[in-house]
C-alpha cells in the first residue's frame, strides 16, 4: 500500500512538473530606495588567421553596477546608476598584454594599440547616470553628465548612449516569449550582438522553457537557448576594415537564463559560444582570406534590495 502511494504521488509530481505552465513576461515593480545590482563576467579567447599568421586575444573583465530607484510614479520610473567596479586583462599576440582595475583610476594609461580602450574604462569607473523608465519598465532616456562623455573616445560614443541602452534592454526582453509557456515550449529569435567599434553578429537562437527551478532557496523559471547560425560585420566605418564575405558556423553553444517571478524579470544569464570559420577582410584595398575560432562566456547576474 505504502508503495503504491509514492508511485501515485510520484506519478502526480511528474505530471504537474510536466504541465506547469509560466508566464514569462517582462513587468518589472519598482519601489523607492530599491537598490539593483547588477554583475558581469566576460571572457573571450580568439584566434584570427590571417595570411597564415595567427593573431590569439583573450580578455577577462568584471563589471559592478548598482541603480538606486530614485521616485516611482504612475508614468514611470527615475533610476539613479554607478558603475562601481570595472576590471580588465586583455592579452595581445606575443605574450603581451594590458590591464585595467577601476580600483586604480588615476593609473597612466600607456599610448598603444588599446590606449583608446582604456581610455574608456578609465572614464567610465566611478561614472552615474540617470536612467528613465516608462510604466511597463522600458526604457524613456539614459544621461550622463557631461564631463563623462567629454572623456569617451569617439569610437566608443555609441555604446553608451540611450538608444544604445534601450537596444540592449529590448534585446534582453525579447528573449522572453511575452506570455505563458508550458514545459518545453520552444520559440525562436533574431538577434544583433553588439561587439563595439561598429562590429556584429547576427544570430539566430532557439529558446526552450525548462520549467521552475530551485537556487539559493528562490524558485525561478528556467530557459536554456542555444544558437544556431552566425554571421558577421563592420558598420560604421569605426574599423579601418570592411567585410567582403563569410562563412562562420556555431561550433558550440550552451546558455540559460534564470526569470525571477518575484521581480517579474530576467535575473541570471550564463551564454557560451564558439564560433569558427572564414571570412575575406578588406584592409587598404587588400584581400586578407582570414579564418576565426572566438569563444565567448558571458555570465551576468542581478539581485534586488531595499535601504
């Protein structure tokens, strides 16, 4: 009898894990004094071949931002934010290779091949913002004072603008199927993958709701994704290189997000990819036949409090 019942409950805990249904939909609650933080890991490691010769980069960088909500009303929301921790480790062919710690802002920025980038971390530790969110959460405005963006190379202007931000949130929010899902479901995404200087993917991803999930004593609504195709150029003319043709393919792909019910919000996103192939650059009116492996993990994670 004893057995019977657990296979009876057993059989009632799988069919309703089977059936759950979730609705993942971007609807954020804030309320005055809530504090979001926000980190991200990044590594990169590449090697472009170009002409035979390769070319190997890697880099390491962790990033802490905090947005404080500053007032709530029945338009929107007001966000006070602060990049509080920027770190880097880019390594360069021949075992060289350059750091940067927000930690250590006054550090001589040495001139070579990255001193723009550097640049640009140097400007943005420390740096606020103010970010405007209408009533569903999307965002109205992003600003940053002036003597920040006096700072900011022109090559880099773009990635730190508002309509750069709202790109970014809107790219994370259509991940989201915008309605109630059933365990595996599955839908489908184009995507642009800003990688700075006017560089971009373009992929195609297949999302799939795995169901709820316990972490840290919280149940969250997980989806996994992959990518299934890549392909790539340089807009913009911020690169002294045009793309004449591709054919790059994802050799891996691995990903999860985590949907917090509580926040109403994509809390964690852990994204590893490889991509591999070739392409024909255009450098001064030459042809480099070149071929690309890069691998790319991103890990961001967001928590919420109140002061």
């Amino acid at each position: 009898m004893v057995r019977t019942l657990i296979v009876c409950f057993s059989l009632v805990s799988m069919t309703t894990s089977l059936f759950a249904e979730a609705k993942l939909v971007h609807a954020p609650d804030f309320v005055p004094g809530q504090v979001v933080h926000s980190e991200t890991e990044l590594n990169i490691e590449q090697t472009l071949t170009i002409a035979g010769m390769d070319v190997e980069t890697t880099n390491e960088t962790f990033i802490i931002m905090e947005e404080t909500v500053k007032g709530v009303t029945s338009d929107g929301t007001v966000l006070n934010g602060e990049m509080k921790v920027m770190q880097s480790n880019i390594g360069l062919p021949g075992g060289q290779g350059v750091n940067f710690d927000s930690g250590d802002p006054d550090a001589e920025i040495q001139p070579g091949p990255l001193a723009e980038t550097l640049k640009f971390m140097k400007a943005l530790s420390g740096t606020k913002w103010v970010t405007t969110l209408d009533k569903k959460g999307l965002v109205v405005s992003q600003v940053y004072p002036d003597e920040f963006l006096s700072k900011v190379p022109e090559m880099f202007k773009s990635e730190v603008s508002g309509e750069q931000r709202k790109i970014d949130q809107k790219k994370m929010i259509d991940r989201l199927p915008g309605k109630a899902v059933a365990v595996g479901d599955k839908w489908e995404r184009n995507e642009e993958a800003n990688l700075g200087s006017g560089q971009k993917f373009y992929l195609v991803q297949e999302f799939t709701y795995d169901g709820p999930v316990e972490k840290g004593g919280q149940t969250f609504e997980k989806i996994s994704y992959v990518t299934k195709s890549v392909d790539f150029d340089i807009t913009g003319g911020l690169v002294p290189v045009e793309v004449k043709e591709t054919d790059l393919k994802i050799g891996s792909s691995t990903a999860t997000m985590l949907y917090d019910p509580s926040r109403k919000v994509v809390t964690e996103v852990d994204d590893k990819m490889q991509v591999v192939g070739t392409l024909t650059l255009i450098a001064n009116g030459t042809e480099l036949p070149s071929e690309l492996d890069l691998t790319m993990h991103m890990k961001t994670k967001s928590t919420s409090s109140t002061k």
